[in-house]
C-alpha cells in the first residue's frame, strides 16, 4: 500500500544509476521517493522532511551508512531503515541488528522482492502508527477520565457549591499542568464576574484577587466566552488586548486561560488558569479534553446546585414555618405587621422593608421597619401610584434597580432614596382568597437582581402575612364584637335597672362615647313648649348648642333622620350641600357644632321618641359598624325611655289612686269613730231586746272591720310615701309570737286548730319597730288561721344564722297556685282558690307585710305547693347586741 502523502521513502547511495532505477520502481508502486548520494545528504533530508522508510547503503564516500543510521537516530528522527549492500559482513550484520532496522537486503536487488519487502514494512509501521494513535487515545480517555474521577470524587465530598468549585478548579489545574487556577462566578445584578474560589493562589494576592469583579462587556474574552462559549487562550497575557482589565496587569503572569463555565444550558461564569512564567500554547487536544472535563464537572455540579436548591427549599419551608408559628403567637394586629416586616429584612438579607394595606381606594402604610421611613414617606397612595400601587394593581412581583432615576417612585420617598443611598426595590402582593389585600416590599441599598427563588420566597412570605392579617382582622373584630356585644349588655343592664328617663339619658349619653369613641354625644327629643327638636342630654358639646338649638322636622341631620325614619350622617357638615337650616340655626351650626355626624331615630312601637346623635369635631367617614352599632343602642335606648316613660305614667296613676284612697280613708276615719261610739252605747241599754242586740253585735264587727281597713290603708300610704316613722329596737319574735297567739287563741279554738310553736324561750333577737313586726306576725298568723280549714295543723318555726332571724309558719291549707305566688304580695291581689272558701279579704294584709319587711331591712317570702299547705317566712337582721 502506499505510505501516507506526508512522509516518503528516502534512498541513500553514491551510485547514480541504482538509486534511480530504485526510485523509478518504487514510485510505479505509488511511493514517493527521494534520493541522497553521501550520509550528509541523507541526514540533511531526514532533519527537513518527514521519512517513512530509509533504503541505505552502507558503502558511501563521506561516512558508512551504520554510522548515517546512528546519526539519524541521534537527531531524533524515527524512519524505519533497510539496509542495501554489496558486501555483506556478520559484523555488518549485526550492527544493522543493533541499529533496530528492518532488513538487510543484498546487491543486486530485484524490484518485486524489494517491492514486496517496502509494502510489508510500512504496513507494519502503518499498524505501529495506528496503534501508537490508538494508545494516544486511550492514554488521554483514561487521563480524562481520572481527572473525572478526581473531580467526582473531589465535589462528591461535599455538598456546598463554592467548595465545590474550588476542587473543580484544583482539579483542572492539575490536569492541563498550570501553576495556579481561579474560579468566577457571573453576578446577573452588576454584569461582573465575581471571583468566588481559588488553588494555589500565591497569599500576597489573594486579597486583590477576591477584591477584584472584573466587568464582562468591558473584556476582549467576552463574545468567545458567552456568545461562542469558547476557551480564550493567550501565551502573553500582559500584551493581549483581550485580556483589558488591569487585574491582568497588576498580577503579572506570562499564560492564562479562561474556560467557560456552563450551568443549566447557561454561561454561569469561567476558570482562569495561570502559567507564570511559562509561554503556554494549548493544542485543539488539549483544550477539547479541557471542555470535556468542565463539561462532566458542570454535570456534577448541577447536581450540587440542585441539592442546594432542594436544601434552600427545605430551610424556605423551615423558615416559613417558623415564621407562621411566630405569627401565630401575635395576638394583635400591630404586632402582626411589625414582626412581617422584620422577617421580611431578616428573610432576604435587606436594609428595609415595610407593608401598604387597601383602604377604599387608597393603599396606607401598615408597618414599616425604622430604616424603611425615608422610602416610605407618603402615608396614603392610590392604587396604580407610584412601586407599591403598580404591585397592587397588576397583582405582580415589581422590580426597581434603580431607585433614585425611576419616574414612576414617588417624589417623596425618591428623594429619601437619594439621600439615604437606597437603590433597589422589590414588591410582592398579599393577596387573600385571590384578592389583593396590599403589598410587603423590601430596600437594599445595592443595586441587586432579586432571584426567582428569592421573589419566591417573599411572596411565600406574603401569602402567610395575608393570612396572618386577615387572621388579625378576625381576632380583632372578634374581640371588638366581644367588646361590643359586653358594653350592650352592661348598657341594657344599666338601662333596665333605672326608671328615671333623665338618669337614663344620662348613662345612653356616657356609654355611647366609650362604645362608639366618638368626640361628643347627643339626644335630640321632641320638645312641644319650644316647637321642635331639642337637645335633651348631651356630652361634651358646647353649651350654646344645647340652650339655643331648636330644629325642625326634615330640618339638618336630626330632623331628616326623624322625618325619614332612617339613620343619616354626614363627613363634613360643613362641605355637606344636602344640609340646610334656618338662618339662625345655620349662623349656630357654623360656630358651634362638631364636623361630622351621625343621627339614628328612636323608634318604639312605630313611634318616634327622639334622635341619638354621634359627633365628631374633625371629617370622620363613619364605617357600617359605627351605624349598626348606634342603631342597636337606639334600640335598647327605645325600650329603656319608653319603659321610663310608662313607669311614669303608672307612678302618676297611682299616686293618684293613693292620693284618693288617703283622701278617703282620711275622711271615713272620724265618721267609723262615731259610728264605732254609737254601737257601742246601744250596745250598753239594759233592756235592749234580744234581736236588736244581735243586730248591733254584727254592726260592731263590721265597723271593727271597717276600721281595721282604714287603718291599713293609713298604714299603706305612710308606707308608700316613706313618712312613717321607724324606730328599730331589740324585738324577742318568741315573745312576740307568743303575745300574737295569746290575741288569736280564741279563733284557733274556734276552728278546732292543732298549733305547734318550735322556739327558744324568747326566739331569735332582731332589729324592728315592734309595732310593726307585731302586724306583720298578726297578719301572718291570721292567713294559716282563715285559709286552713277546720281542725288542720299549723306549725311555726324560729331560728337564726348567719347573722339573720328567722321565722316561719306553716299550714295544712288551701295551699297557693304557682302562678299566683309571683303576685301574691301586691296590692289588692287575692289568689282564685281563696273564693273556695267563704273568707273575707281585701289583698292587703300581704301587700302591707311586704311594705313593712322594706322598711326594716327584712325579706318575706312563700312556699306552697296548691292543696298542700302553705309556708310564709321572713328574715331580719338579728339585733347588734345579740348577732
């Protein structure tokens, strides 16, 4: 087979004509030949071309052709050699042995023989030549994949990216045989390069080196390195023009090479491989092995970066959890929104941060960290206005890099900007059941291109602060509600606890500035002496407001929310155009009244009592809550004056009526007196007949009777109006009781009655008027005696603890229906089953032990299932000296 077009066959000998003949034989065998006369010739052609095969005599004029083989050898040329002679020798022989030819060939030579002899011979070498390629290979394979390994094994030793690097770096130093390696990462924020790691890195640089990014679109390297992602290669770096940075002047070095470094399809940074002082060329080999390996390392990388990314995503998740346990423990709002905006700075690593919340159309500062106030200067912004409305209105993460230069910032916080060295800008939503509520957003004061995990992060972070909010909120309505629903419930107490229309006016006035926080509180009520609606009660409103305003029906707030029979209210009654009022009033409104109101009718029944009236003296939009509220003390203020009201009317009723009944019993006592004296005389005539005396017996009873009534109801009225006088003294009920029982011994007997009386010598001392507590015993003994029919049992009871005397009686009666004993001591009432029985009775026996046990401090009370008897027991306090 021919030899490769590179290299040729080189025939040496001195004779002319064998040398041609040779040459024209072989080249017919498509060989290229050429031809040398002297060993000078022959070693001057193996120095300027490539040789594949030396036919060489050994006989030649200038030196023998064993020492041209050893010369050529010595000047390092590699042909194979045939030796060609006409005298062989053994000693030649075995020099051409020594000399490591391939054969000795003998004079004169036959062209087929010699023909064969050249073929076989550089299908050998050809096969060497292969081999010795395919070892080269193998070599470089296996020297690539131990630097592999080295890197595998290297970078699999740690999880931490930066380590990472450095190894890889130390790695590919090793490989290409530099003296020192560096790795730069780029930094999207800056455009730089950044250097992160180093190997062999001499100590007095190193701190330059850290210290200096080199700027990527100012470097002759970029486009290959980015655009191309090729190596940049330079044996003089200190005169490369692409190599600009004066980095690259500063460190002196003679050869440097910049690898790309590709993550993620993605131009992510580059090693830079330094010769000091040696002029470094790399071949295509070379620099492929180069990129092969950075290609595997980068493949091995990204499975540390992807650790990483799963490991931040892992403390994301730590920290988001950690963050909403915190949250959770807030109780109150503002400490909600004070802890978000520290995690926000501490979460991301920035200057400042702060949150903005919707309000209507606007959106207000909420919080705000200390060091966020200079870009957060505005209190109130519309949505759409400046960073944090166009967040709000687009509903998306916004990016400013550029603070102080961005139009759209508002002036004021861009000038705090500019003057504090703020730069950068990042707003997230808060959004809350898909929709935005408001923004969190962050300050550095470098310019930094947030990375999506990092947008991420915060907007994770926003998502818990909406909930955290709105759980806020609810806690905080909760309790307002909670708040509100107990002040209610005091108020209504309070209301319902008092019949005086003027006291409760009073305390509607008092609890409606605490429970609604307002300036100051009115009630406006219908006044006919005046012609209008007057200020009935009020609090904290100037004096002239309440002597001198008079309002018409439908005339200002007041009057249309009684005409209208609605709640009104206005923001600013002095910019309201839909108020109008009498020229007077106007002139008194402009001078004297508060800004803002809300008026709420007081309606009863269908009827309108009044307007309560909430003010403010600054511009207060009033929320639905304020309305709401002020409408259910309406409510309650309604049922409350109008309870008054007819409290009012039934104490004036029956005033009346014991203003009668006084007047009547006053002047039915004298007559009763007389007519007691008269009966009494009659009584005394000797010779009275039989008949006319029964007559006038039962006329004494009656008038008896008549008289006892009188009295009660003298009694009743005196009780009733507090003129009686009380004085108390030590009282011995036993004693008493038995004085009682002594009076009425001859009516039990009558009716055949079994009397038990359970007491100490004297009973229990109390404080009482003893002639008082003496009717009350007597009224109480007298009931068990009528109700009970003939022949029962009645007991009484006495005894004392802690601090009280008791007493009690019994009976085996008629017993009193549960329905009556509610009213069984009031005025005038007799229970149904009482009409069973033929008694007399006016219902005030009870109503009068009612009165009496008031006046002394005492209780009354009774216990009675109906047809099985009755109890009636008492309490008073036990006497000073006894208790």
């Amino acid at each position: 087979m021919p030899i490769a077009n590179s290299e040729s066959i080189l025939i040496v000998d001195d004779e002319q004509l064998v040398a041609e003949t040779l040459k024209e034989g072989l080249e017919r065998q498509g060989h290229r030949c050429l031809i040398a006369g002297t060993g000078a010739e022959a070693l001057r052609c193996l120095r300027s071309t490539t040789v594949a095969l030396v036919l060489l005599d050994l006989g030649l004029p200038d030196m023998n052709g064993i020492e041209v083989m050893r010369a050529a050898l010595r000047q390092g040329s590699d042909p194979d050699i045939l030796i060609m002679t006409g005298q062989a020798s053994a000693d030649s022989a075995m020099e051409a042995v020594e000399g490591d030819t391939v054969g000795y060939i003998l004079k004169p030579i036959q062209l087929p023989r010699l023909a064969g002899i050249v073929r076989r011979v550089l299908e050998r070498r050809r096969l060497a030549g292969e081999n010795a390629r395919l070892q080269f290979e193998m070599n470089q394979r296996l020297k690539e994949t131990e630097a592999v390994l080295a890197i595998s094994k290297a970078s699999s030793s740690t999880l931490e990216s930066q380590e990472a690097l450095r190894r890889i770096c130390r790695e590919l130093t090793r490989l290409i045989g530099a003296d020192t390696g560096a790795v730069y990462l780029h930094d999207a924020g800056s455009n730089q390069i950044v250097p992160l790691a180093g190997y062999k890195v001499p100590p007095d640089l190193l701190p330059t080196l850290l210290a200096t990014p080199l700027p990527l679109q100012e470097q002759g390297f970029h486009a290959a390195i980015w655009s191309q992602r090729r190596p940049v290669m330079s044996d003089d770096v200190g005169a490369d023009p692409r190599f600009s940075h004066e980095i690259f002047r500063l460190v002196k070095h003679q050869s440097g090479l910049v690898l790309p470094l590709i993550l993620d399809d993605k131009v992510a940074g580059a090693f830079y491989l330094v010769w000091w002082t040696e002029r470094r060329r790399l071949s295509e080999r070379e620099l492929g092995l180069l990129e092969s390996v950075a290609a595997q390392a980068t493949g091995l990388l990204r499975n540390i970066r992807l650790f990483e990314q799963a490991e931040r995503e892992r403390r994301r998740l730590d920290v988001l959890y950690e963050v909403s346990r915190r949250l959770a423990a807030a109780r109150d709002g503002k400490s909600v929104l004070a802890r978000l905006v520290d995690e926000a700075m501490n979460l991301l690593g920035v200057e400042a941060a702060g949150i903005r919340l919707l309000e209507g159309d606007d959106l207000v500062v909420a919080a705000r960290t200390l060091s966020a106030a200079p870009v957060m200067v505005a209190p109130r912004i519309k949505v759409g206005e400046s960073l944090s409305g166009r967040v709000v209105a687009t509903g998306e993460p916004v990016l400013v890099t550029n603070l102080p230069a961005d139009e759209t910032f508002h002036p004021d916080d861009r000038q705090g900007a500019r003057e504090h060295g703020f730069q950068t800008f990042l707003g997230v939503p808060l959004r809350l059941h898909d929709k935005v509520i408001g923004e969190l957003n962050v300050y550095t004061k470098r310019h930094r291109e947030f990375a999506p995990d990092e947008i991420s992060l915060l907007s994770a972070l926003a998502d818990q602060a909406a909930l955290a909010i709105h759980k806020a909120r609810l806690l905080a309505d909760a309790q307002a509600r909670e708040r509100e629903a107990t002040q209610l419930h005091e108020v209504t107490s309070l209301l319902a606890s008092s019949l005086d229309a003027d006291w409760i006016l009073d305390q509607i006035c008092a609890r409606a500035v605490e429970l609604l926080h307002c300036d100051a509180f009115g009630v406006h009520m219908p006044d006919p002496a005046r012609g209008g609606l007057t200020l009935r009660r009020e609090i904290n409103l100037p004096a002239e407001l309440k002597d001198n305003l008079v309002l018409k029906p439908g005339e200002g707030l007041v009057g249309r929310a009684m005409e209208s029979r609605k709640p009104a209210w206005t923001r600013d009654c002095l910019s309201d155009p839909s108020l109008s009022y009498a020229q007077g009033v106007d002139d008194l409104i402009r001078r004297q009244s508060p800004r803002a109101y809300l008026a709420v009718p007081i309606i009863v029944r269908g009827e309108i009592l009044g307007v309560l009236m909430s003010y403010f003296f600054e511009p207060h939009d009033f929320s639905e809550n304020e309305i709401r509220l002020l409408g259910t003390l309406a409510d309650h203020a309604g049922i409350a004056i109008d309870n008054a009201r007819h409290y009012e009317q039934e104490r004036q009723i029956s005033q009346m009526k014991s203003d009668f009944v006084g007047f009547v019993t006053h002047q039915l006592r004298t007559p009763l007196a007389g007519i007691k004296w008269m009966l009494e005389l009659a009584s005394q005539e000797a010779d009275l007949p039989a008949e006319a005396a029964s007559y006038v017996q039962d006329a004494q009873a009656a008038a008896q009777r008549l008289i006892g009534l009188v009295n009660d109801l003298l009694d009743i009225g005196r009780l009733e109006r507090g003129k009686l006088s009380i004085a108390p003294q030590p009282v011995a009920l036993g004693a008493l009781t038995q004085s009682v029982l002594e009076e009425t011994r001859v009516l039990v007997e009558g009716k055949g009655h079994r009397l038990d009386m359970t007491a100490v010598a004297e009973g229990p001392v109390v404080a009482a008027d003893s002639q008082l507590l003496r009717q009350v015993v007597l009224n109480l003994v007298s009931n068990a005696i009528k109700y009970t029919p003939d022949g029962g049992k009645i007991e009484i009871e006495m005894g004392q603890a802690d601090g009280l005397g008791r007493w009690q009686i019994r009976d085996s009666g008629l017993g009193v229906p549960r329905e009556a004993q509610g009213r069984l001591f009031e005025k005038f009432y007799r229970a149904d089953n009482v009409t069973s029985m033929e008694t007399e009775g006016t219902g005030l026996g009870l109503y009068l032990v009612r009165l009496i046990m008031e006046q002394l401090g005492g209780r009354v009370w009774c216990e009675s299932v109906e047809g099985e008897g009755a109890t009636f027991a008492f309490t008073l306090p036990l006497h000073a000296e006894t208790a």
